[in-house]
C-alpha cells in the first residue's frame, strides 16, 4: 500500500512503500542517496545497493524503513526535512530517458523557448508547477466570490457564426463546410443568459488571432466571466471590485507559500478601493508625475502604474478603480453615461500598475442596440440570436471578465504571460514550433 | 432596494419592491392579476389599474403591499401562494414584444426546432430552465468528487497541431496560414499532466464534427475528465464508480424538486456495483432474453438496456460496470489486459441502460505506445509533445471522461441531447439553421 512521501513522517521507524519520480541523486561512497519526488513534496532516500541504476524522472516504487536523520543533518527546507528512508527494494516502474537539462535544481534556470519546447518535462519541476496550483486557487477563488453573488454557473459555446466584437482578429473554422468562427469572448452568451438566471458566471476559452507576439497575449486563453442583472453603476462597481479582490485574497491566503517563493507579497486592500474616473486619473498623474495625458482617449500602461503608485501611497491598496472610458474605445455593447455619452459606464479593475478585470454596464435597450451595431459598420442579421434576448424584455445589466492567465502572471509577478499557461498558444507554437511540424501548411486530417 | 419574489413572503403587510418578468396576465373586470417572474420564482400581484399596459416579458419594477391571500385562494403549488402584492407602482424596465407563443404555461409543448430557434427566448421557461439548474449540479457534484480524490483542476487548450484519436470527424482552423484542429477530447493533455500532478481533474470543450443527425451526439459537447496515476485497474474501477455515483447522487439530491418535475426518480445504488466483463454480461444476456451476442465486438444499445434491468433486479443497482472490451474497438492508448490482449483494461459505467462514463487503463510504456500509434496508421511525430510525456517516466494511469450533456440528459430522461445544451451545435444549425444565414458560405470576417 503506497504512502505519500509528506506521509512518512508519522510513520517513523516504520516499513512503508512510496512512488514517485527521482528528483535528483548523489552517490557517496557506497551508499546512493536521492530524492524521491510525488505530488505531496519529496523524501530523501538511501540505499546500500552502489549497483542500483536509476537516474532523474525514473518512477520508482521503494520499499524501506524510516528513519529519523542526526540532528546535523536535519534539512529544515523540506517537510520531511528531519527523515529519511532506508531503502530495502527498490523497483524501477518507468525508465526516463536522459534529461536534456537538469531539472532537480531549485530553480529552473531556462530560455522560454526550452521551457516551451520540453513543455511536458518543465512542468514537472516543482517551482513550475506551482504556478498552476495558484492558477487552480484562483478558479477556486473565482468560483467561490461568484456563487457567494447567487449566480449560477453556466456552459455557453465556443463556435458562433458571427464575430463577438468584429475585428480582424478572428479564427476561422470549417463548419461542415461553412464559415463559422471561434468565439473572440463569451460575452453575448453571458448577456443572453441575464433573462434566464439573472446572475451567471462562466469558465470559458477565448480565441484572439494576435497577429504579433507580446509578452502579455495568448491566442487562445481561459477566460472567467460574470454578469449581473438588475444591478446599476455603482452596485455593479462594488461586485468588481469585491470579485476582483476576493478572487486575489483567496489564491493568496491558499497559496501563501508559493507566493513567498516567488518573492511577492500578499495583495493589499485598504478600506474602499478608490474609484477615479479616467479623466480623473490622467489629472493626478498630470499633478504628480508632470506628465500630461489629459486628452489621450486612454490610459497608457505608464499611466496604469503610476495611477497604481498614487492608489497604494494614498489608500494602501493595490487596487484602483478607473471608469467612463470614452465610448468610441469601448465594445458596441458598453452603455454610454446618460449624463455625458461621450464617455462610458465602463470600468477596469487595475492591481498593482496592471489592468486585471475589465467591464461595464451594457447597453439593454433592444432599438438602442440595433443603432450602434449599425453606427460601428456590423449587420444586426449576424447577432440574431443576441437580439433576440433583448426584444423580449431584457433588464438593465452589467459585468465583468478576466484572463486566468494574466492574473495569474501578475499575482506572482512573472514576465511572460506563456508561463502561466500550461500550453500556450501563439503564432508561431502549438506545443511545438509551427515551422517544425511534419509538412504543417499541407496537412490533412487522416 | 429590491427583494426577491420567494422573500415577499417573510414581509406580510409590508411595502416592497419587486423586480422581475411578467409571466402571465389574467383580468379580472376592473384588476389586473399577473405573475412576476425573477431568479427565485413566482409572486402573484394584483393591480387596479385597468389601464395598465403590459403584457408577458415585459420587465418591470413593483412597488406595494405584500397580504395573505383568503384561505380558498391559497395556492399550495407555489411558494408565495399565500400571499400576493397589491401593486400599488408598476415601472416598465423593458418592453417586450408580442411573443411567438405562449410560454407562461406549466409545460412549454413546442417542437425542437421552436425551441431552438427561439432559444434566448425558451430558455426562461421555468421547466427549460430547470434542466441547466440540474446541469450545474452535476458540474458542482463532480468537481467535489475529484477534489474528495485529491485531483488538481487543470485548464488545456482546445486547438492542436493533430488530431487526438485520428478519425474523420475533426474540424479543422486556420490557423496563422498553418492548419489546425479543435481537439476531439482532451485526453492527450490530461495524461501529460499525470507526472506533474499524479490526478488532475479538467472541464474542456470536445468537438466532434459528426456527419449525422442524430439524438444522442453534439458537434460541440463539455466534457468532463479525470486522470489518476499510481492506480492499478481494480482502483481506477472504484473510482469511477465513484465519481459516477457522487456525482449523480449530488445532483438528484440538491435538484431533487426538479427531478420529481420531471417524473424521473432519482439513481439508485444498491451495495456495491456489479462488475462484469462484456463478455459476460453478453453470457447474461443471452440467458436472461435468448438473443445471442456473445461473438459481437461490443454491446449493442439494446444489450446496455437489458444488462441495466439485470443489475437492477439482481442487484438494486441503477449502475453496472462493464469491462474488458476488445482492444481494437478502443482508443489507441488503452492497456490491452496482459493476460489476454484481444481485450483491454476498459470500462464503461452504464446508468440506466446508456454509457454515461468511459475510460481505461493507459498504456504507459514508451515504446509500447510508439509501436501501437504506428499499428494504428497514424504518425509518432503527430504526436511529439504527448511522447515526451512517457520519455522521461510516466506511471501506471487511467481515467475516464464523460459529456455533460449527456449525462444531463440521461439524469432527467430528455429525448434528444439538444435540450440539455443551452446553445446545441450540429452539422445543421449554430444558434439558428445554417441555410438560413445571411450569405452563410461566402461570409468573411470583418
């Protein structure tokens, strides 16, 4: 009966059995010392057979007694730190081919495109790997922030046959020989859904045809989503900013010691998060950096860190909330500010100098929404099924979206977005390189 | 501040406000009797107005007075049917168009393809609705299954450089100028993840561009996948039995309202499932109705019918687990068994007479692998990124996966698979018929 390795230590002095990969060996004299690494952490382990062959990524079933190591020798890094294992038998269950590169070491010291091109071995190493046990907890967090709103989870498709938002930037699929295409974003499905469960939220991919390669894209990603309906401006602000947060707090409190490994700190909340409009925003970062961004139909990424600067030296928090983005910039579907229609009842959630969550309250007026689909060039023959939910009765609504990945890069600070994706897709990748696939332009399917 | 229609009924004699979709009027001379719909169910209102302008969808917002109804006007099939509200404002959120049909009635009796070319508008049909309730459910009851397993949640792409399990029915995307595809399942992925976190669980998108109309197959489908290393066969069978039977019991329990709705009782497990091989149950079957299928190379739908009654009256058990089947109907990667490999590690977890999980045991032998991927016609270097997974030492493993819809479907008895998708793709229609899209064939993207 197998043992996890972090189970071996209430079981001292002890025969057990454990199963798992060599994370690393080193031999001295006669005895053979290595560690033995499986899902729960690793266990050192000695053996007396200096015949034994194994190497790095073998899987190893051993059978042995535990025992507890001289004081001296106590490694107070490991959880099984103060043990170690006396291998009686030790039986190969899986032979690894030699490594290309070492990965026993603490860190994983390699150019993207090794980590990418040996995916399916760098994510074994263990400092790899825990980028996505933060990814899991912030699904939870996510999860957990959504259903404590009442809204339900629901299943929408990735196929449409119109584009989300128009743009270039589109897949295109072969429907049984129709033009049909990847969704861009979950969005119209997710408003779709405000007349059914009035609160839903979704886990879902999102396809973007970049035609470049940035640090900060994916052509396909994990998008998380929810809308709320009945709710106005600032009732909507106030689930922003409670998701966005909660949603941090609860991957960061999980996966505490992950993060300390990544050297980040904890996000910091202070009382309210401040809340500027963005012409507010560009008129402090006039006051305080000099800079004069007072007209620019945006904030740059410069004036999201430095808007993000004021909030943590003012408010001490990592958070701030900039709204009323112009119209013009924003999707067909943002509802203008009665007040002032030049600019939008939109918002986008900033931590720490990045933009995490973006949304805004929707336009939900079925003849106001056929005018802008056709005020930005688009035919409302190809949102038929979209309309449809607001000709008969859709209420004032509202929501919001992010990338998984993205939040995931930023709450451990990493500086590609592609390592905080298990197999990125871009441009040029699919797993492997596209230019090295066996005849990759002519393929067929078999 | 608005209270939700379920919560009028801890106001009596109170002034509220209720928000919501009118469900159906009824005039009465001088009052005007309707219905108001939101997330939480029905409340009866009544108004004086005679002149008031409504009619069903509209969405609106209520003020009045919440009092009991006389005591032969109560209506005990409702939550609030003691109660209504004396409207004394009625605001219009939305107006509404006529409706198509009527969908205020208890059933909503419309062909399939009503109800799917009105989906934005069907979907708020409570008994419609009601399906997705139970569908979240089922997500919910699974997800805690797989964590009760100590399963990480993982999220893998959906666009690959080649097929999963070759087959014609693949579709296919431009990708970049290169040609892609939309995976068929997300099994490749799931087992590279085994080395880095022994058994992870996933929710994916699987498309199957399946050249036939049928009641049972989506083109595109959310499967649900768990994979767990270190098992040997008699465990991966527990735990898909497991997972099985938790996540239906969890679903018929929390929606046990909807599933009386529904005339369907809810999964019975009796001690422990019965566990056959197919060519055993093929035995039963032949004693228990006389028709001989014992050479067939696999059940037929009827066979799945009758060996469901037999463990039934033999055993209490809405389950059956059947094993062992012939190795050349199955995917690629499945084990044969050592001690006959004309048949493999397999397994199906029947439920009332349907497959509703399906998995096996894994080959996880390199060159095993390699060799089977040639036998099978299909090319070693299609599948690079996968190979290097068993390279560098891959455990023993399986798993098993199953489609939401279907399961759906199968736990509320629905006749076609359709009903149990919010937005059911096939070779016919996405979202509305194919045929019917403005310049569907010619279409680019904007």
């Amino acid at each position: 009966m197998r043992i996890l390795a972090t189970e071996t230590k209430n079981e001292i002095e002890k025969t057990v059995t454990c199963e798992g990969w060599i994370n690393s060996r080193r031999d001295h004299g006669k005895l053979i010392f290595f560690d033995l690494r499986d899902r729960s952490g690793l266990l050192q382990i000695v053996s007396k057979d200096s015949n034994l062959d194994i190497r790095p990524e073998d899987v190893v079933r051993v059978r042995g007694k535990v025992v507890k190591r001289p004081d001296n020798l106590v490694n107070p890094n490991l959880e099984t730190g103060s043990i170690e294992l006396q291998a009686e038998n030790v039986e190969i269950l899986s032979k690894a081919a030699e490594l290309p590169f070492d990965i026993g070491g603490k860190d994983l010291d390699l150019q993207l495109p090794t980590l990418l091109d040996f995916r399916a071995l760098t994510l074994r190493h263990p400092k790899v790997k825990s980028i996505f046990k933060v990814q899991e907890a912030i699904m939870e967090g996510f999860r957990r922030a959504a259903q404590a709103l009442e809204a339900t989870e629901v299943f929408v498709p990735t196929i449409s046959y119109s584009s989300t938002e128009g743009g270039a930037e589109i897949f295109k699929i072969d429907y049984y020989g129709h033009k049909a295409f990847m969704i861009q974003s979950p969005q119209l499905y997710k408003q779709m859904m405000i007349p059914i469960f009035e609160r839903v939220y979704l886990i879902s991919h999102a396809y973007r045809a970049e035609p470049s390669v940035t640090t900060r894209h994916l052509s396909e990603s994990i998008q998380l989503d929810l809308e709320l309906g009945f709710l106005e401006f600032e009732e909507l602000l106030d689930s922003l900013e409670r998701i966005g947060s909660e949603t941090l707090k609860y991957a960061s409190q999980k996966c505490s010691d992950i993060l300390k490994e990544f050297n980040v700190d904890p996000p910091k909340v202070g009382g309210k998060i401040p809340r500027l409009k963005m012409r507010e925003a560009q008129e402090i970062i006039y006051k305080t950096t000099g800079r004069d961004n007072r007209k620019e139909p945006d904030l740059t990424p410069e004036d999201e860190k430095d808007i993000s600067a004021w909030a943590l030296k003012e408010h001490g928090s990592d958070f701030v909330t900039i709204t009323h983005y112009p119209t013009k910039k924003r999707a067909f579907y943002s509802h203008p500010d009665p007040k002032n229609p030049e600019f939008s009842l939109s918002y986008d959630l900033i931590f720490k100098g990045v933009e995490i969550l973006s949304g805004s309250k929707r336009i939900h007026d079925y003849d106001k929404l056929v005018e802008v689909i056709v005020e930005r060039g688009m035919n409302p023959k190809d949102f038929s099924m979209y309309l449809q939910a607001f000709k008969y009765g859709m209420p004032p609504h509202g929501g919001f979206s992010f990338g998984l990945e993205r939040l995931t890069m930023k709450i451990l600070d990493l500086v590609n977005v592609r390592e905080a994706s298990l197999f990125p897709r871009d441009m040029n990748r699919i797993d492997i390189l596209l230019s090295s696939q066996p005849d990759a332009k002519k393929k067929t399917s078999k």
